[in-house]
C-alpha cells in the first residue's frame, strides 16, 4: 500500500466505492424512513412507539418493544458468556498444540460452518424436539425426558452452537501469535502457571476477547430465526421483531427500531472496550 | 571464591541429536563468565538449564550445593536477560521492573523506591511511565537488565543481550554491563558468539563447540594459549600450522627448526602450532626464518593486514609496516609467539588464509544464523 513511503490512497477506491453505495447509502435510507411517517414527513412518532407501546402480558401490562429488546439482550449476554467460557480454553489449546493437531481442530470447528445456517437451526429442532434425538438417547439410557425445545435454553443454544467460532478464532488468532518468551520471561520472574496466565497470557489475549464478544454479541441481539424455530416462537426477539414489521410492510417502524438497535449497540461496544481497556493495561498500576 | 554453581557430566538431546556432551562447569560467586561458541554449540542450551527452562538428560545442575534439576524457573534464585529482551508489551517501563516485586507481593512504597534504583542504574530514570514499544532497542535493553535485576538474583544470566544492537551502542552496553556486575557483586553468566566480546567482558571465557566444552580460562589465557585448532581459529585470528615436536623447546614446521617454549610433548609427536598474526615481525628477506611474497595488504587502519606466500601456505600477519603486494620478505617468529597444541579432531580444519576475505566470512555467519540480517541493519535511534 506503499510508495515512497506514502499511503496510496487510490487502491482504497473499490472499497470506497462498494462502502458508499452498500453500508452509508443505505444506513442514511435507515435513519431517514425511522424518522419518517408513510407520508414521508418527519416525526419522532416510529421512535417513541418503540419506547411506550404497550400490550397486554397476563394480567399486567407490559412495554411490547422494551421487553423484547431487554429478552434479547439478556439471550445475547448469556450465550456471549458461554462462548467465552467454552472458547477461551479451546483457543488456548489450540494455539499451544503442535502445528498438525492445530490444524486439525481449525477444521473442526470450521466444519459447522459450511454447512447452511437454516439447516442447522433444523438440525437443532430435530435433537432438541420433546421426541427428539436426545429425549430418546436420554429414554434409552434410562433417564428421564427433558423439554428443551421452546424455551429460553434452546435458543441460547442455537446461538452458542452458532457463534462458538466467531469467539475461539479472533482469541485464537492474537494467542497463537503471542511470543513465548514473554511466557519463559514471566516464569524467570518468579511466576508459577496461575500468575503467568493473569499477569501476562490473559492481558495479552485481551484485544482477541474483545473482537470475540463483538463478533458474538451483536449478531446474537440482531437474530431472528433461532428464536423462531427453536424457541417455538414464542420467545420473540428484537431482530423477530424488526422481521414481522418488515414483512408486514411497516417499513417506517422497522426502521426505527433497527436505528435504535444500532445506536445502542455502539453504546455498549464502546462501554466493553473502555472497561477492557482498563483490564488490560491497567490490570496492576494503580 | 565461593563455586555458586556446578554443572556435573550434564549431557541433553533433542530428537536423538545431542546438543550437550558430558558438561562441566564450576561458576564461583560475582564471577562474570561467558559461554563462547559458534551457533548450535549448546551455549544456549546450558544458559537455560541453569535458568530451569529445561532439564539434564543426564548429569547434574547443583545451585549453591543443593542439587536443583527439578526445581522450576519460578522457584529459582536466578533471573535472565532474554536475546530479544521480551519486555511485557501491555505494561510500562515501571511495571516490566516492578514485575517481579509485584508477584513476591512487596509493599507498594519499597517497590517503588527498588524501581526508580535500579532504572537509575540502568540510567532510565526519566522512563518509568514510558510504554515498552515505544523505547529503542538499547533503551529496552536496558529495561530487561533492570527487570532481572531488581529480585536481587545470585546469578544473572544473559542471553546473547547484545545482539541486536548497532557497533557503536553494543561497545557502550559492554562497558556498562560489566559496570553494574561489578557494582552490584551478582554472578553474570553470558552467552555470546561474539569472541571480541567475550574477551574484552570476561573474567573466564568457556569455548564450547558441537556440544562440548573446548576450554575454560581467563580472556588472556584462551588467547595466548589455546588447547587446540578450534579455540586458536575461534578467538582472533591465526595462522595454524602442522607441525612436529621434535624434543623439548623444538619444534619443526613449514620445514623450519623453530625455538619455542613449549615442553612435555613426545619425542617427534605431531603438532598444531599457532602463530598470531601480530606476533610476526617483518624483516628483510635474508634475515627472515621464512621467506614469503606479499599476495595482498589491506589497511585496517590501526595496521596492515597481509597475506604472505610461505611455499604455498598463506599467513595473515598484522603489521604497522607498509609492504607492497609482490614484495619478497621475511618472517621473523619469537620463541614465545609460538603456541604448540596436541593433535585433536579439529586439526586440519582450519586452513590457511588463502581464501580469506571479510565478505565471505561475513556471509557464511548469516546463513548459518548468527546474525540477522534485519538486526545488522539495525535501527537504533539513540
């Protein structure tokens, strides 16, 4: 990208172009029909609609939007978690095996991944099912049945099943290239395997955490279809939601609420990293 | 002097290939040692056994008389200044120094006064909330020293430290490393290919090759008298020659009777015979004990480098005198410049200088590892 020392920036000029037309021309569309009624005149209405619509859940009344929103949030949070928790070991495994078995557990986990996404939320639906593979693997073995399928657990499964890789590979990717002397040097210094993993590994990892919650948790709020055929539909989600109102052509209001996901999903990316960031290079200054 | 460590018959193998054959090696307190040798000799090998970063196949590593081959790097009194330094790239310069303090769990007051010591050793005094990367090589050079120092180690091992820096700078680090060994009184075990450095830092030098010590002894001791063709070729420049002890202080070679002051060798026992370069006077033809032609001068600027014919074999000799290339001369040799070896596996080895040039030499240590090409480029900013 460089000549005498200085960018060229013409190369940008292909992604400059597809970037314009494909992400800002059509987050302006985005922003301008949230602010419109169908008349296309502007109003906040599509907005507040969000905030204050309320229905009935029971006996009580419920904010329709707000409840979604915060159901989807909470799914998201508790299958970021468990990714985190299920991908941090396997990455660090990964990049501490020799070269031959790295490869073979990039593939495994890179298998799923050709595989279509709507025909692995199916395959899902038939193991999960009340008379699914694993009710009749758990009756064979003498154990009683569970019901999974419809409820909360099963779409934060989906979504573990789904997303794992998009949190082992970028944490993966910043250990594998950590150098090992920093390990030995921490070691030298009179660290044992526990403080050698908090004072140095897991700092150092940091930045892989950060891209792996990002690459989890925003496509988690956003998903719509694992909650629809694992959850039953019952458990509708924001991204559920931006769905029906798009489908039933209230263009305006689907908007509105994609603008908001949007904003409050910067909020909270900006939240993590200011917090990380203080984890890991503040971790032992005062 | 107190033996701080011994290495007793340590011998250790990767993959079927041994890299270390039957060491021995006492290192007494606030002594400054290096481990000399070409690449793959096992210098390195040894540095991280005594650091604990690997163990003995055989043979054992005895810390201050107690026998230490499992006890882990973490647990040991010693601390290293690694080859690239691997300064803690999340962390300032006072957390890299402060690091090994913060896991002994030392009061935040003393190990801030114990930081600011010793980046005031190091002469970084103004560094402390500097970022790691952002520092110049020598500037972080300085940080691993202060890092290993700070947890007050009986021995301080060094790898290679100097490598990575430019001509001028590594001279300066030099001086001042054996500055802070001999203020702080801590044992330096240095590792270096650099046979310069080795002498000009050393109070014992330890030439290894293929995974065997060749000798231990003084800078001068290894200098004047190597044991044999591989130390004398090894460190400085020599003219080594076969040769025949023919009885006590007599020796013949390059088909002279020569003087010497060497005894206890059998009677007509084959010989190396090693004459330094600048340990041969130039004299008019006829007065010379060998008479040769000047091949080619090269001006070092201190001296002349030349290569003289001797009937076919080729010597360097270094000289202040201005010969002319096809001039007819003659070698005089003192009886105490000449050094007689035993006979050992490296005899013949090392030839003469006919196809010696600076270039060739140079290049044959980046293929073979020793220097790296983007590290001779340096990019010190200091």
């Amino acid at each position: 990208m460089k000549k005498n020392g200085k960018p060229v920036w013409g190369l940008l000029g292909p992604y400059t172009v597809w970037a314009f037309v494909f992400i800002v021309v059509p987050l302006g569309f985005v922003a301008y029909y949230a602010f419109t009624d169908n008349s296309f005149s502007f109003t906040f209405d599509n907005i507040t609609r969000f905030f204050t619509a309320t229905s009935q859940s029971g006996d009580s009344e419920v904010r329709t939007y707000l409840l979604i929103f915060w159901r989807s949030l909470k799914l998201a949070f508790i299958s970021t978690v468990i990714c985190l928790l299920a991908g941090y070991p396997m990455a660090y495994i990964m990049s501490r095996a020799d070269s031959r078995k790295q490869k073979i557990m990039m593939t495994l986990i890179m298998i799923p991944m050709w595989m279509n996404f709507l025909i692995r939320t199916y395959a899902w639906m038939t193991i999960l099912q009340d008379t699914g593979i694993l009710n009749g693997f758990l009756a064979k073995v003498g154990l009683g049945k569970v019901h999974i399928i419809g409820t909360e657990s099963a779409v934060v499964i989906g979504m573990v099943y789904d997303y794992l890789p998009y949190m082992i590979l970028p944490i993966y990717s910043v250990m594998a290239k950590m150098d090992l002397k920093l390990i030995e040097a921490a070691r030298d210094l009179g660290c044992n395997s526990y403080g050698v993993f908090r004072r140095v590994i897991f700092p150092l990892s940091m930045p892989g955490v950060l891209s792996g919650i990002n690459m989890v948790l925003i496509p988690s709020v956003s998903t719509f279809y694992i909650s629809q055929k694992l959850g039953n539909g019952k458990f509708f989600l924001i991204g559920d939601a931006i769905e029906g109102q798009y489908v039933a052509n209230n263009l305006h209001f689907a908007a509105a609420m994609a603008f908001i996901l949007m904003v409050i999903l910067i909020i909270m990316m900006a939240l993590i990293k200011k917090f990380t960031n203080g984890m890991a290079y503040g971790g032992d200054t005062e | 002097m107190n033996k701080i460590i011994e290495l007793k018959n340590i011998s250790k193998s990767y993959d079927g290939v041994k890299v270390l054959n039957d060491i021995n090696l006492d290192i007494y307190d606030n002594e400054f040692l290096t481990l000399l040798g070409p690449s793959g000799c096992g210098k390195t090998t040894t540095l991280r056994l005594i650091g604990g970063f690997e163990q003995p196949d055989e043979g054992d590593v005895i810390f201050m008389g107690e026998r230490i081959n499992d006890v882990p790097a973490h647990k040991r009194n010693v601390n290293t200044v690694f080859q690239k330094y691997a300064l803690f790239p999340h962390l300032n310069v006072f957390e890299n120094v402060a690091f090994a303090l913060r896991e002994r769990k030392v009061p935040k007051d003393e190990i801030e006064e114990k930081v600011h010591e010793m980046l005031s050793l190091v002469m970084l005094s103004n560094f402390s909330k500097r970022d790691v990367t952002s520092l110049s090589g020598g500037q972080q050079q300085r940080v691993a020293i202060a890092r290993a120092l700070i947890a007050q180690p009986k021995v301080l091992l060094l790898d290679e430290p100097l490598g990575a820096l430019d001509l001028k700078l590594r001279k300066d680090m030099q001086q001042e490393l054996k500055k802070i060994q001999k203020a702080t009184g801590i044992t330096f075990i240095f590792v270096t290919h650099d046979q310069e450095e080795a002498l000009t830092m050393s109070d014992t030098v330890v030439v290894m090759s293929e995974g065997k010590i060749q000798q231990i002894g003084t800078p001068i001791d290894v200098y004047n008298e190597p044991v044999n063709a591989f130390v004398a070729d090894f460190i400085g420049e020599s003219n080594i020659l076969d040769g025949v002890m023919l009885k006590d202080y007599k020796v013949k070679f390059a088909d002279q009777i020569f003087e010497c002051v060497d005894s206890g060798f059998g009677t007509n026992e084959p010989v190396d015979v090693v004459i330094r370069p600048e340990d041969v006077d130039i004299v008019k033809p006829e007065d010379g004990m060998l008479k040769g032609t000047v091949t080619s001068v090269t001006f070092m600027g201190v001296h002349y480098e030349i290569i003289v014919d001797v009937n076919g074999f080729k010597w360097m000799i270094q000289t202040t005198d201005f010969v002319d290339e096809n001039e007819n001369i003659g070698l005089a040799i003192d009886p105490d410049a000449i050094q007689i070896m035993k006979k050992s596996e490296y005899s013949g080895l090392y030839g003469d200088y006919s196809t010696y040039s600076d270039e060739v030499e140079e290049l044959t240590e980046i293929e073979s590892g020793e220097l790296d090409i983007s590290e001779v480029e340096g990019t010190e900013e200091e």
